[in-house]
C-alpha cells in the first residue's frame, strides 16, 4: 500500500513553500521518521521526515514550489529494508581503548624505569 507525503501546514498565513532539497531519492528506502526533504517558506525552513518505513518515490523535482496539502511524494510501505550484503567475513572485533592504554602504559613504564614515589613514607616502589 502506497502512502501519500504531504505538505503540512507550517503556519496560519504560509499557503506554499518550496521543496529545496531531496535528502532521499526515488527508488531509496525509508526509515519512519528519517528526513525526506527540507521544505522552505517565507518564515520557516523544516525538514520533513517519512511518516512510515517504505520505497519513496518522488512527484516534485527539487526548487518546485508546492502548496500546503500536495502531494509530493509517495512511500510503498508493503516493500522491506533490503538485506545486507554479506562478505563472507566475520566482523571485526575493535580492543578496548581503555585495555589498549593501560598496556601502552605498562609498557613505557618499564622501558623508563619509572617508579612511583611515596612521599609520606620517602620510600620508592617499583
């Protein structure tokens, strides 16, 4: 089933506005409420987002002045996310940066043969 995306109403005295840029293409899939298209008037300028998740397709070419209530789009809601593409490959893993950091660390602290002073004591610990 195709859903209609319409202009809404922005303000009281806003009758038209213009559809300055697609951020979505016919043919693409949609998420519910991802940004569709930025709708420019007089006083606003908004981004409209997908009511539901579907194939749009566009009726209005960007810069084309619409007025409130058009019909600018459509969006097929009966067809699904394509699937991802699969490599073959597993994902891969990324080290902890915090793990990461404490053996960089460990590490130039025993090539400087640093140590840690106690002071209240005037002891030194290796």
């Amino acid at each position: 089933m195709s859903i209609e995306v319409k202009i809404p109403a922005v303000g009281e005295s806003i009758s038209s506005g213009v559809v300055s840029v697609w951020h979505k293409k016919s043919g693409d899939f949609v998420d519910a409420g991802e940004a569709l298209f930025t709708l420019e008037t007089e006083k606003v300028s908004t981004e409209i987002v997908a009511e539901k998740s579907g194939v749009l397709e566009t009726r209005v070419a960007e810069g084309q002045e619409v007025k409130i209530g058009e019909v600018v789009a459509t969006i097929d809601d009966s067809k699904s996310a394509p699937e991802e593409k699969k490599t073959g490959k597993p994902p891969e893993k990324k080290k902890e940066p915090d793990a990461e950091k404490k053996r960089v660390e460990e590490k130039e602290r025993k090539t400087t043969g640093e140590r840690r002073i106690s002071f209240a004591r005037g002891t030194a610990h290796s």
